[in-house]
C-alpha cells in the first residue's frame, strides 16, 4: 500500500502514489485518444476523395504542424517541468510569473514562426518530400495551417500548464473540445474546399480548445496566471528553455524522421508517402496512448523532485516501467493482427492497404522499446536533467534513426526503410536504460 504524500495543498501533493499517477495520467491518455479518432477522421475523409495526390500532399505537411507542436513545447513543457518543482518548493507568486511568460511567449513566437515558414513555404514543401503533382495540395493545406500557427503554439502551454495543478481532466476536456469541432468541421469543409478545408478545421479546432483553456485559467486556477509580466528572472528562463528545448527536440526529430522517410520513399512513388502517411496515423493510436502514460506523470515526477521524495520516485518509476512494457506489448500484437482491417478503415483503396500492411507492422513492432525511451526522457525533463534529456530526445527519431536509415536503405532498400524505425527504437532503448541507472546513481 502506498502512504499519503505530503500535506494538502493541490492535486498533487495528497492521495497515495500509484493512484495519484494515474488520475494524472488517464486524462491525458482520454485526450490523446480523442486526438487519435480526429486524427484519423481527418485521414479517413481527406481518403474518401479517392484522390491519392491529396492523401500525399497533406501527408507531407505532418512535419509542419510536428514544428509547431515543438515550439509549443518548448514552453509547454519547458514551463510545465519547472512549475511542478516550484509548486513542490510552495513558491507560489514565481508560478505565476513563469505561467504568464510561457502563455504570451508562445503566441509571439507562434505568429513569428507562421511568417517565417510562410515566407519559404514552397522551398520547404519541396524539402519535406513533395512532389510537382503533389505541391498543390501541400501548398493550400499548409496556407491554412500557418496562418493559425499562433493558437496552435499556444495550445500547448494550459494543456500542460493545468496538469501542474491537478486539473488534468479539465486540461483534457480542451483537447476533446477542439478534437470534436474539428470532426465536426471536416466532412462540411472538405468536399468543397479540400486540403484547405481540412487545415480550416484544424485551426477552428484548435482556436475553440484556446479560448476554453484561458477560461479556466482565468475562473479555477488558483496558481497560474496570464497578467501580462517582465519578471522572469534569467535562472527560471534558462530552466524553461533547458527543459522545453529538449521536449520540442522530440517533435523537430519526429519532423525530420518524417522528411527522410519521405524522402527515400519519393524513389519509389507517390502512392507509397500516401501509404506511409495513413500508416503514420494508425501508429499514432499506440503512440499517442504511450506518450499519455509516459509524459502524463510529468507534474507528479517534478513535484516529488522538488519536494526531495527520492524513494517515491524509485517506487513510481518501477512501476511505470512494468505498466508501460506490459501495455506497449499488448497493443503492438493488437496493431500487428489487425493491420489490414484497420488500413481498410481509413481508405477504401486497395492498393494503399495492401503497400501499408508491412509499413504499419515494422513501426508498431518497436513500441515497447519507444515506451521505455519515453518514460526515461520523461523523469529527466521532469527533474531538471537538460542534457541526458536532451541526448534522448536526439536519439529515437533523431540522429539513431538517421544513421539507422541511411545505412539500412542503402544495404537492404525498400524494406531497410521499412526496418529503420524498429532498429532505431531497440538502439535507443539501450542507450535509454544506460543513462537511467546513470540519473540513479547520481539521486
């Protein structure tokens, strides 16, 4: 049986340990499910136009919208991983200054971002694996898209920042409000406007989650703030950027692992990004659930950092590493036996299917290992360990991968590209458990 934590003083610190974990954990796991369905939903109408090019084209813009995810969580959970430790050190008013900063960095840094990619557009789309065929959709799809880069950037900031505070559900019901517009939105939108449509409900969706998010901070949230401050003093900055980088270093990596799949897939024709690019979507479904187990725990790891409970956090991650192994496995073998039907799901066509079943097997075959990398990365983030962090996140779908890729398209081809992500997740793992008994030793 696990003891009470320490004395009330918000979600996080009352309750016993393993229960307190997963009432931080299953929202953010509910949330990312529901971001799955709209995910996939998106995929299944955009499919139903029966118009490979436009399945590819928008396939191609996945890493644009990965960027601005990690630039959200550069002060999501940069911001997220330091206001846990304050909260657990009781330092109230820096909670609010550090909230405040992280909601309007990320707006201005959201509208700088979108001008900036706007302004290269067509060079990048062309980078990210377009082809001439293919440039038309990308180009209207991500038109959209960075025009609302700033309420997506900023989406991520209370997301996290509410979980910091107990208010994991409600930081959920934000995700299912903007998730929910936007399937509502897609089968109006895009039969008549097509990818833009589809980058239209998006940033509806997104926009709608925004405005719900600043409600409850503004009417529940006890700690955090969004008055408009200049007093983050260099040590909290330093600490937000240190941890927030190493988390967008994820989602930049997972953008580049994007562009070099497409790139050595080009070789091999449009229809396989399309295939690839519905694979992506179905892989998301044990990724996404993953990652809500993993990065869920974050306010719950950083509060018992700054609170020095160092025996709990042994007992927290024991346990997290058997749940997490035991998940992973299960819905790798569910995912593998039900390849096919789930392909037939989201598009009608035969071809796509048959070319995504060994894409979708080889991706989901490494997950266990990737939930393991996950987990680690998550208690370095959370305890304020920058650059073991930092060497994860450059691992799995960064540079491991990138040396995985090149040498195994250039020895095996097309199935080496199949097998890079497996081979990378198994590399990565290892390194993952080295640098945990590292971080252990030095508690």
């Amino acid at each position: 049986m696990d003891e009470a934590m320490t004395p009330k003083r918000n979600g996080l610190d009352s309750g016993p340990l393993i229960p307190t974990w997963f009432r931080l954990c299953l929202p953010v796991v509910l949330g990312s499910i529901v971001t799955i369905v709209y995910n996939l939903a998106d995929t299944y109408f955009i499919a139903q136009t029966g118009n490979a090019l436009l399945v590819a084209g928008v396939s191609v813009c996945a890493p644009i919208f990965m960027i601005l995810m990690a630039f959200g969580n550069i002060f999501g959970q940069g911001g997220s991983s330091l206001i846990s430790r304050l909260m657990g050190r009781k330092c109230e008013d820096e909670v609010k200054h550090v909230s405040a900063f992280c909601f309007w960095i990320a707006l201005a840094v959201g509208a700088v971002l979108g001008a900036l990619l706007f302004l290269f557009r067509d060079p990048f789309l062309k980078l990210l694996g377009s082809s001439p065929d293919t440039l038309p959709y990308a180009r209207e799809y991500s038109t959209i898209l960075l025009a609302g880069a700033p309420f997506i950037v900023v989406n991520f900031i209370h997301m996290n920042l509410l979980r910091c505070e107990g208010m994991a559900g409600l930081s959920m019901c934000g995700t299912v409000i903007g998730a929910v517009i936007n399937i509502i939105l897609d089968p109006l939108l895009i039969p008549g406007m097509g990818a833009a449509g589809a980058a239209l409900a998006t940033v509806i969706g997104y926009l709608c989650s925004d405005v719900f998010l600043l409600i409850i901070v503004l009417k529940k949230s006890a700690s955090l703030s969004v008055r408009p401050t200049l007093k983050t003093e260099r040590a909290f900055l330093k600490d937000i950027l240190s941890i927030g980088f190493t988390a967008a270093i994820t989602n930049i990596a997972s953008s580049v692992c994007i562009v070099l799949i497409n790139q050595k897939l080009l070789a091999f024709g449009d229809d396989k990004i399309a295939a690839m690019g519905i694979v992506m979507k179905v892989t998301m479904i044990v990724q996404m659930i993953l990652v809500g187990f993993s990065f869920g725990g974050i306010p719950l790891f950083g509060f018992l950092s700054g609170a020095g409970e160092k025996e709990k956090i042994s007992r927290l991650l024991r346990f997290c590493i058997q749940f997490l192994c035991a998940l992973s496995l299960t819905m790798t073998a569910l995912v593998m036996l039900a390849a096919e039907p789930l392909l037939r799901l989201i598009t009608p066509d035969a071809e796509l299917v048959a070319t995504g079943v060994p894409m979708l097997r080889w991706h989901v075959a490494g997950s266990v290992f990737a939930g393991i990398v996950m987990l680690v990365t998550c208690l370095c983030q959370a305890s304020g360990k920058a650059l073991p962090a930092l060497i994860l996140s450059l691992s799995r779908q960064g540079i491991v991968f990138l040396v995985v890729l090149l040498i195994a398209a250039a020895v095996f081809g097309y199935q080496g590209i199949l097998a890079s992500q497996f081979s990378a997740d198994l590399l990565s793992m290892l390194l993952a458990v080295v640098i945990l008994r590292q971080c252990l030793k030095t508690n």
